[in-house]
C-alpha cells in the first residue's frame, strides 16, 4: 500500500508493524504451554502473533528492527531465563525504548487508536523530539526513562494470579498519566516494564537523574507512588475484562494433558491460574 510513512515522510509502500515486537509475541508462544497466544481481553480467541498496523515505510521498518534485535539479544532473552544481572545503559537500549515508546505514541496520534474520553495529547509532547532522534537528526534526547526487569517470580497466592499473569506473561500498552503530573508511555512487556515521559518537557520535575544509569523516573518517588499502583491495577483489570469460557478450558486442558512434558517446561506453568488446571 502506497502511502505516507509517519516516522520518515516520505511516500512510499507502507507495512504493517508490531508496537509490541513480534519478537515478544514468538517468546510467549515458544514457552507457553499450547503454542498460542490468548488476548487477555478475549481469553477465548487463539491467536498466532499480536496487533500490527499500516504505519510507516520498510525502510524504517528496519531502523526499528534493528534495536528489536539487539534489545532482544542483550536483554530480553538472558533475562527470560534469570541471566540478565545489570543493564548498561547503551545506546542501543535507549534507541529501543525511544522507538517502541515513539511507536506506541504515534499510533496514539493517528486514526487507528481511539483516545479514551477526556484524554487529550498536549501539544509540545516528545513526539517531534523522538522522532529526530530516531532519524539521527539530533544526537541528544533526553526523556525521563524508567526501566524495570522484574526477577522471576516466586510461588504465586492464588489472588495475586491475575497481576502475575499480567507481569509475567502479559503485554500492554497505554498511557499513564497521572493527575496533573504528566504524561507517560507505558509499555508492559513479559517480566519487563517501560515507562517513558511525554510530557511535561525532560527537565519536568519527575526526571531524576542518575549518572550512572542514564536518565531514571522514580517511580517510588511521593509524587507518583500511589498513583502507578492505581494505574497498573487499572490496566490488570481492563485485560482481565473478558472471562474464558468453559468451552475455552476446556480446549486448554486437552492441550496440556495432551502434552504434559512441554506444560511442565513451559513458563505458563508457572502463573496459569487454577481454573486451567482441573
Ligand atoms: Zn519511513
């Protein structure tokens, strides 16, 4: 499809692209225990890879692609199996998170994503700053960044299943933006959170600063502790909206007994919730 790129302008053939890497979407295959994907706002659907989008042109398909990988290969794999120790804060990580937070809030700006009612993009966002960024043609970007790797989990209380799902084994997208103090990008991806600042400007006054690791937000800072927890809950439970249908287990539990050696191996042993399991 011949159209407009929104990250390079030029005219050109448009493709479909992931804002969570498709990357993501083959690990939670590989290591669940039936070889599928379920949305968790319609559990009963399988699916073989996530969302994608005519957005932007092949040529920055592959400037995308490039840090995917090279995230892929230095993070997200060694930490899917409990070996990624520290993160030196590269530039090759940066360009990764910029990228996937620009794609995210792009896809916000254009007519494939509806704002919720009463949300509304300021203006003087990063999404010019990023985007130059993203093009080399500015050297120097500086958002707030928050990057967590959570550590594997241990033995879940059973009411604490569905946020463990949504941690462990989850991936999402949306903007968090708490009461007056900002606006952010929050990605959710499995045992990995990303949470970047749109708004205010990078000096705004929840950017720390940490030398040593690169441009931090505090999340535990008084002024958005309370407010992320509320947020994440939110978001648990906007994925949790769709329930699975007794037809549904009960084509997962045929997988699994079918296959009880790959269920046992796989990661969604680990957090599957007990309705799976009779
Ligand atoms: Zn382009």
């Amino acid at each position: 499809m011949l159209g407009k790129c929104r990250l390079c302008g030029k005219r050109a053939n448009i493709v479909k692209s992931h804002i969570i890497p498709k990357f993501v979407y083959a690990w939670l295959k590989k290591s669940s225990a039936t070889g599928f994907l379920r949305p968790g706002d319609n559990p009963n659907k399988r699916v073989q890879d996530g969302p994608s989008y005519p957005l932007y042109c092949a040529e920055c398909e592959a400037l995308f692609s490039k840090y995917e990988n090279l995230f892929a290969k230095k993070i997200f794999y060694p930490h899917m199996v409990g070996k990624c120790k520290t993160i030196d804060y590269l530039d090759d990580v940066k360009r990764f998170i910029i990228g996937i937070s620009w794609r995210f809030l792009d896809l916000c700006m254009s007519d494939f994503h509806t704002l919720e009612s009463g949300v509304t993009i300021p203006k003087n966002n990063a999404h010019e700053e990023w985007r130059n960024y993203l093009l080399n043609r500015i050297s120097v970007c500086t958002p707030g960044i928050y990057l967590n790797l959570l550590s594997d989990s241990p033995n879940a209380a059973n009411e604490q299943t569905k946020l463990l799902w949504y941690s462990y084994r989850g991936t999402d997208a949306a903007l968090f933006i708490p009461s007056s103090k900002g606006m952010f990008v929050y990605i959710q991806l499995p045992k990995i959170t990303i949470i970047v600042s749109v708004f205010p400007a990078p000096t705004g006054n929840v950017v720390d600063t940490q030398p040593s690791s690169g441009e931090m937000i505090d999340l535990n800072s008084p002024t958005l502790r309370d407010d992320f927890a509320d947020f994440v809950i939110s978001r648990v439970n906007i994925l949790n909206e769709g329930n699975p249908s007794e037809e549904h287990l009960e084509k997962v539990r045929r997988t699994i007994r079918k296959n009880r050696g790959r269920f046992k191996k796989s990661e969604t042993s680990k957090y599957l919730s007990e309705e799976y399991l009779k």
